[in-house]
C-alpha cells in the first residue's frame, strides 16, 4: 500500500493510477488519509470490484449463506454426482465420429 500527498497525486494522477492497478494507494491530506485511489488492471477487476460493493449483491449473498446455514442448500457431493450424470449423458448423446465402412 503506498501512501501519497494529495497535491503529489494531483499533478501525477495518471502515474498513480496505473500505481493503483497494482496497489492500494492512499492519498494523505496534511499526513492523514483523505481517501484512497483503486485502479483496474482488466475489465474483470472492475467487475468483481462492482459485485463487492453492491448492496443488493451483498444481500443475496448473505441470504444464500443463511440458507445453508438453516440446511436448505445442495451438499458438494450431490452437486458433483449431478454433474457427472449430465456429463455422461451429453457424452452417450454425441454422434459417433466414425465413419461406417461401406
């Protein structure tokens, strides 16, 4: 985590942002945090940043935890045997790929 002076990054702003992709930087005004810049490397960073932050997310989560908490959600192991039925029966529904000898 770097921390910078405010007048720094305001005439550095593009340099501390690709910074930020990285790391956390911390913006200090006179010596105390002010605030803190987050960069994104990908789209995909931004994403999940997005998805961290957003109540609405957070609460479904925190719904689903509860659930299977109170025993109402699916084990791994039935979750693993389900996947691999429906692999074996997208395998058997597959065309053969040889050639029939005439």
């Amino acid at each position: 985590m770097k921390r910078v002076a405010l007048a720094e990054v305001k005439d550095h702003l593009s340099e501390y942002l690709r910074d930020a992709s990285k790391e956390e930087v911390i913006i200090t005004r006179h010596g105390k945090p002010a605030g803190v810049l987050i960069g994104f490397a990908n789209e995909e960073d931004w994403f999940e940043y997005r998805l961290a932050h957003d109540p609405g997310f957070q609460k479904r989560i925190a719904r689903a935890r509860s659930g299977l908490q109170a025993g109402k959600g699916i084990g791994w192991d039935e979750v693993q045997k389900e996947s691999e039925i429906e692999e074996s029966i997208r395998v058997s529904d597959r065309p053969s790929r040889r050639k029939s000898r005439k």
